[in-house]
C-alpha cells in the first residue's frame, strides 16, 4: 500500500486494522529500518526507474 497508492501510513495503519498510526509507523520502522515515507520514496524510485 505504501508503494501502490498515496495514502498516509496514519491511514494505512488504519486500513490494516490498528486504531493507531503511530503504532504503525513506530512498529514499520523497529521491523523494516526505516519510516514508511522513506520506504515509499527508496521503493516508487525504483519501480519509475525500471519503467
């Protein structure tokens, strides 16, 4: 969802069923390395180089 649409990650976490966005983006980072913006950035930066 991050890569695929706009949405913020607050609004993810949402989607996903968590009542927080914090939470989402807290747990995004401790398991990933990284916040969920600069995922989305490294990620759609990749898919528009490969078009």
């Amino acid at each position: 969802m991050l890569i695929e649409t706009n949405l913020t990650a607050r609004d993810i976490g949402r989607a996903v069923g968590l009542n927080s966005g914090s939470y989402f983006y807290t747990s995004f980072k401790k398991y990933t390395g990284c916040t969920p913006d600069s995922y989305r950035k490294a990620h759609q930066a990749k898919i528009f180089d490969n078009k």
